[in-house]
C-alpha cells in the first residue's frame, strides 16, 4: 500500500531555505519507518507562507496534495495530514468537511481518502506568544527570532554580538521605545551579514514575508480560536493524533545544564522570555480543553511525572494547547526539540541509518533533555497510528 504524507511547517518553519530542509530529520525517520513495516511511501514538504493566514496556508496545503496525489483515482491510496506548530491547524482545516477553501471540487476530490490528521505541538487552543506577536515591538521580535532560527539551524552559531543585542532589545520589549525596535532591526541585519550573499538573499526574502503577511498571529491569539472552531470540524473515519512536549521551567539550573559557551548562554536567555511569555495564560482564555480526556491525563502524568499546569509550555506553545485527538506521544522537549533539532547526536538516523549528512543543531538551549530515544518514540507512535489508519481506510473502500 502507498502511503502519502503531507509535512505542513508552522510558526519559525519553512520547507526548504539556505539549503536546509527543515523536516530532513522527521521527513527521513517517517520514510525509513514506513518502508520497514513493508508499505510504500510518498513523502511531500508544503512550502507556506510562514506567518499567513490559516486559510492562505490551508489553500496552499490543499493545492500541493491536488497536484500530487492522483487526484482522479479514488482507490489511490491513503492520504496522511502532519503538521507541525500552526501547521496542525492547517491540517485541520483541511480535513475538515465544513471548511470552504474557495478551490474547485475536482481539486478537494481527494479529502475522503485523509486517513490520519497529526498534530506536533500545535496550537489547537492558540498560544500567548502569538497575541505578543500582534504588538508593533513583538512584530520586530518574530522577524529578529525567525533570522535566527534560520541562520541557527543552517549556517550555526550566529555573531554573538547580535544575538547579545538582540536578547537585550527582546528582555526589555515589553516597554520597548523606539530605540529598542531600533536596536532589534540593527540586530537582525548583523545576523544576515554574517553570511554569504545567496542565503542572505533566500532569508530576506523570507523575512520580509512575515513582515508583510503576519495574519496567522492575529488567529492564534487565545481570544481569536474560537472563530477556529466555530468553522472547524473533524472528519469521519480520520485518525487524529498529537504529540505533546513540554520544557522544564527556566531556572538556574536548567541554564547551567545547557550551558556549552556563550552562544548557548545567550539562546538560553531566549528560550527563557519565550517561556515566560507562553506562560501568561489568562483564566479566561486558557489555551486548553475544558477536558483533555481521562487516556490522554494518564499519558501526561505517566510522561511528565504530573498532570501539567495551564502556563507549561514548550517555549512557544501551552501544553494544554498542544492536545487534539489522541495524545500519541509526551514527554520533555521543545518546540523544535520533537522535529529532530536538538543537540548531542550529529549524523546517525533514527534506525542507525545514514542521516543524509544533516546535523541535529539545537539553537533553543532549553534544557529538556531531549534526545535521540525520544525523537524515535515520537516518530514511532506517529507512524503506528499512521500504518493502522491506513490499512482501516483501505478496509473502508475494499
């Protein structure tokens, strides 16, 4: 059976960019996974806009899978939704049978074939992050913090400099001058002069995309999700599933234990306001269920060693926010920890297999622990509800 699989990036994701491929880690474990429980598999990165609208990204998704999916062939295969970050609500609306995506119906022929909907740290129930993001200085925060994830992840570790600007200007944001917004632009054009002249121009043009489509914020806010799901249902007959991961609060201890050099001190200190922030949770708008269910309770206590509170978070997204469907997968890491972005293991695939040359760069020094054994129970977990997904739809239309 051909299994294809759609990776939708969100908040901080891309596809391809500066010749980095940011699900390489995921994309390559989920291809190795699949193939050793005997089945094909088709694999598709969406290149969205990074911080557009939902429904901008959601078309965009929708588009991708038409194009690819032997649209016309019913018996074509299952069809598998895996999003990360605000790519899970892509995802979502993809699904879902109450959305109009405003595309013709020969180009959505194929929803009845989605077999599973995975969400990875997706912000289901929105995220304060994003309602900081909305504010004039946290607009010029999201485009400093996205050049550096991007230049962190493909190039390494930034001019200390900047990135020491850069956390000063973002520690003192919230009562941000002018001066400070300055010092933030001047931050990130030192970051993207650090670098040749080709992926400079590639980041750039990626930057200035969030800077002129920043909808998705708005949308993500806690306030603003349940316009989501008012809109928003889940198909019959799909599997959804999430993975859920939380970083330990940001303490002395914690920052020691990351500690590996300046560099890490400095993306530690970051780490640590992007905590702080994801943990405003207004009562009213609490980024979570009124009930997560009594499984997925028993999955995070048994993962986490508690039940966690309203302000846990993985750094960019509420726990609590982080659960829809089945919780498949928990346990400590951060929100780029579970895509295979994190320190310590340098070359080696998730089955000991050659990992393409691609790096585990860790640039939010979090200090979670995350590593290798971890990244392969959360891309197990996803591939077995995947594969039983698969072979139930496949039973449906026999």
């Amino acid at each position: 059976m051909l299994h294809r699989i759609y990776l939708s990036p969100g908040m901080f994701g891309f596809g391809r960019l500066a010749s980095y491929d940011y699900f390489a880690h995921l994309e390559r474990a989920l291809h190795e996974r699949v193939r050793a429980a005997g089945d094909d598999v088709e694999i598709h990165v969406v290149h969205v806009e990074p911080t557009a609208s939902i429904r901008r990204r959601a078309l965009r998704l929708t588009e991708v899978v038409a194009s690819t999916c032997d649209v016309s062939n019913p018996l074509a295969g299952p069809i598998h939704l895996i999003g990360h970050s605000t790519g899970g609500l892509d995802a979502r609306m993809v699904a879902s049978p109450s959305v109009s995506l405003s595309a013709a119906p020969e180009a959505l022929a194929w929803r009845p074939r989605i077999a599973s909907v995975t969400s990875i740290n997706a912000p289901h129930f929105g995220t304060p992050l994003a309602s900081f993001f909305t504010t004039a200085s946290g607009q010029r925060v999201l485009r400093a913090l996205s050049a550096l994830t991007v230049i962190a992840l493909t190039v390494g570790s930034p001019p200390l400099s900047a990135v020491g600007a850069l956390v000063a200007a973002f520690g003192r944001v919230d009562r941000a001058l002018g001066m400070e917004l300055r010092i933030l632009d001047r931050a990130t054009d030192a970051l993207l002069q650090g670098i040749d002249e080709i992926r400079s121009r590639e980041i750039r043009d990626y930057l200035d995309a969030i800077k002129e489509d920043s909808g998705a914020m708005v949308q993500l806010m806690p306030e603003a999700m349940d316009l989501f799901f008012a809109g928003v249902e889940d198909r019959s007959g799909a599997l959804y599933q999430s993975t859920v991961s939380m970083a330990p609060p940001p303490s002395v201890g914690t920052l020691v234990r990351a500690l590996r050099g300046p560099w890490s001190a400095l993306s530690g200190a970051i780490f640590a306001i992007m905590y702080g922030i994801s943990s405003r949770c207004d009562p009213r708008y609490p980024c979570a269920a009124p009930s997560a269910g009594a499984e997925n309770e028993q999955i995070l206590e048994r993962a986490l060693d508690r039940r966690p509170g309203i302000g846990a978070n993985d750094g960019v997204v509420p726990v609590r926010s982080q659960i829809w469907g089945k919780v498949v997968w928990a346990g400590y890491g951060d929100h780029l920890d579970v895509l295979g972005h994190y320190g310590g293991d340098a070359r080696r695939g998730a089955l000991g297999l050659d990992d393409g040359g691609t790096p585990h760069v860790d640039w939010l020094r979090s200090g979670s622990g995350f590593n290798r054994v971890r990244f392969e129970a959360l891309v197990n977990a996803i591939v077995e509800g995947l594969l039983s997904s698969g072979r139930a739809a496949r039973s449906r239309t026999s």
